[in-house]
C-alpha cells in the first residue's frame, strides 16, 4: 500500500537585489492603492483547465453560502486582486485540501490546477508565505527561491508494473521574476531493475508578487517501472533541482529580458522530493 506524508519545503534562499529603497516605496504603495481601488466587478476570474480527473465543484458549499475559500481570504487583510489571476477554487477546497494536509485524502491525481495553483494548497502559505503581502519589503527584491510540496513519499511495486507519482512545485512566497527550474533523478540506495523517469524535466516558474501568476506552481509527474526481473527490497531515489538546457534558458530569458533567473543561481543540500520504493513479488492469480 502506498504511504504518503504531505509535508511543504518552501526553501529560504531567496536571492534579494539591493534597490532604492525610496522608489520602490513609491512604486509599491501606487501599486497596492490602484488594488484596492479596482472595483470588484471588474476582477478578473479565470476557469482553470484541469490536468488530471479531480473532481471538485465550483458551487458554493458553505452553510452561510458563499466559496469558503473565497470568504477566508476576506480576512487576510489584503487586496483580493492579489489572487484575481488564479482559477476560481472549487467550493470543497478547504475540506478536501484539510483532508490531505492531515493524511486522510491520499490521492495526488485528483488535484487539478484549481487546487495546487491556489497558494492555500500549501501549508507553508499561512503561516510563513502571507506576511509577504501584509508587510511587503521595500528596499529589497526577491528574485529568485522555491519550494516542493509533498517533500517525499513511500511506495510499492510489483515486478513488471509501472505507476506515476506526483508532487507540486511553486516558486518562493514573494518572488518578483521568472525561474527556469531543471530537475534530476538520483539514486540513493540502489537495487536493479526500477528506473524514475521525470516528466518534463525542464520548466517555467513565474512570479507571485505582488500577484499570483497562472505560473507559479505546478505538478511534477514521476514515472516508476519495474522490470519483470526486478530485484526484491527498497530503492531511494532523490529529485534535485539543475540548471535547464541552455537553449530553454535562453529562450526564457528572451521573453523577460531583466526578470529572468537559471535555478542555477542557488544551490542546497536537501533534495526537492524523496521518493522510496519498494519492489514486491507478481501475486498468483
């Protein structure tokens, strides 16, 4: 049976320039004023289109009526039109995303962009990610950082079988710039026969402040395959962020001249995902 432990990294290298601090007071004070000046008729909602068979439903489900999500977010103390570029949550966010926080809702393949793009998605949001907007810095630009949620999982498989597994990326609470992130699979503890395979190896973070892009999180899919002669026992696997191609990077770097970092820039012990699996006999039919 496949164990998981739900746990959010948000890593704290995020690298800051040094600016005037007086311009930037005045561009961040005219840029929250015209937020909390957009009427809010005029914000913006945009459906996400989802990824995987998640089921979720955009109606309210509140007994008071209303998107409970929607409406805990009115207590934060800051302007909504931080959020107005993410898809509408769906009205069971709060308890479907209580459920996995605490271990109790395990599949990773039903959460779609309406759910791992919300920053609530993650544990890591309330208490250390929301003081970026309630105590917005001035003199200092956070350019590049990011984190991984879960932060590792335990898994089986049998001898012949190939399964997917799951995690979410997102770029640092307060992060202004664009992040080319590349990621690579190690082994820890070896054992012949299981080969991790990552989809999409090589991606595109985008900024959340001082508000969330589409961008700025997403799922990491994992292929698992064990050969049929595979041997019986544990393997560990670690997931590690590298610099992406060359040719990406400049791609990327192209489409936002000046705001645009390699994940090459920063370096750490821990790996972003920990993955354990352990090989099983083929049972008898």
């Amino acid at each position: 049976m496949d164990k998981k432990q739900p746990n959010d990294c948000s890593y704290a290298f995020n690298c800051h320039k040094k600016i005037f601090a007086a311009a930037i007071a005045v561009v961040i004070l005219a840029l929250f004023l015209s937020l909390i000046l957009i009427p809010k008729g005029e914000e913006k909602k945009i459906e996400g289109n989802s990824q995987v068979t998640g089921a979720g439903s955009d109606k309210a489900e509140s007994p008071q009526g209303g998107n409970p999500l929607l409406k805990q977010r009115e207590s934060y103390g800051i302007p909504q039109a931080v959020f107005s570029n993410l898809p509408q949550p769906p009205g069971d966010f709060n308890a479907i995303v209580s459920l996995y926080h605490s271990g109790n809702f395990r599949d990773e393949e039903f959460f779609s962009e309406k759910y791992f793009l919300q920053p609530e998605f993650y544990p890591s949001f309330i208490g250390n990610g929301l003081t970026y907007w309630l105590n917005p810095d001035t003199t200092h630009w956070a350019a590049y950082g990011y984190g991984s949620f879960p932060t590792h999982k335990e898994m089986t498989i049998r001898q012949g079988e190939k399964k997917n597994v799951k995690f979410f990326m997102h770029s640092g609470y307060g992060v202004r710039s664009y992040q080319g992130i590349g990621l690579a699979a190690s082994v820890v503890q070896a054992g012949k026969g299981v080969d991790v395979k990552i989809h999409e190896p090589a991606f595109l973070l985008g900024p959340n402040y001082p508000l969330f892009e589409k961008g700025w999180a997403r799922q990491i899919t994992l292929e698992i395959t064990a050969d049929a002669n595979a041997q019986f026992g544990e393997r560990i696997f670690d997931v590690r962020v590298t610099r992406p191609p060359a040719e990406l990077s400049g791609q990327w770097g192209e489409k936002s001249p000046g705001a645009y970092f390699e994940s090459g820039f920063v370096s750490m012990e821990s790996p972003v995902y920990r993955l354990a699996v352990a090989v099983e006999p083929v049972k008898n039919k």
